[in-house]
C-alpha cells in the first residue's frame, strides 16, 4: 500500500530550526518527484519546495528561500527531508508530503503541525 508519513512538528520560538521528515513507502517511489506543502488556519495549501526524483534539482517559494532545505535519501529508502532554519511565526502551518510522478497518482501525507511562537 502506497503511504506518506511524516514526522518532525512541533513548537518552537522565532529563530529556532526544526527538522521535518517524510518515509514514503512503496517499490517505486524512488521514481517520484517529492514535495513539502503547508497549509496555515483559513489559508489555502501552498508550495513550499520541491526536489525531483535524482534529488538534483530543487525549488523554493520566494519566503522561505535561504532558510529551508529539502534534501532527499533514496539508496537506503525513499526518505525526504525538510531542514527549517530561522522560523518565523509566519510558518506556522500543517506541512505536508507530497509524491508526483507524470502519468501516475499524486500521494500526500496526513500532515504535521508546526507552531513557531513569536
């Protein structure tokens, strides 16, 4: 069965770092693009980033360029990572995983909550 899990939320202070992450189970998720999106209170979900399937090439929105980094560990299994640097009460949101793959269905995870106090 195809699943997205993540893991790593929490409540931190402006300026802290926290670590999210993301196991995605299934034989060819490997193959899969990989993103992370969040959704804030009466928001609609955002992109947040992106890393292909190779994790050769990754992409930002604009906010949160120089402070997130996605990163990606297929050899071992398919495990997407989220470094958060610098948080502002601004990402306070439900994060969540996202696989994609042309042609094929789009996966999401059941989401995690982070909360950055001011």
């Amino acid at each position: 069965q195809v699943q997205l899990v993540e893991s790593g939320g929490g409540l931190v202070q402006a300026g802290d770092s926290l670590r999210l992450s993301c196991a995605a189970s299934g034989r060819f998720f490997m193959l899969y693009a990989m993103a992370w999106f969040r959704q804030a209170p009466g928001e609609e979900r955002e992109f947040v980033g992106g890393i292909t399937w190779s994790g050769g090439n990754t992409a930002y929105v604009d906010s949160v360029k120089g402070r997130f980094t996605i990163s990606r560990d297929n050899p071992k299994k398919v495990l997407m990572d989220l470094q958060m640097n610098s948080l502002k009460p601004e990402d306070t949101a439900v994060y969540y995983c996202n696989a994609h793959r042309y042609k094929s269905p789009t996966y999401w995870g059941q989401g995690t909550q982070v909360t950055v106090s001011s």
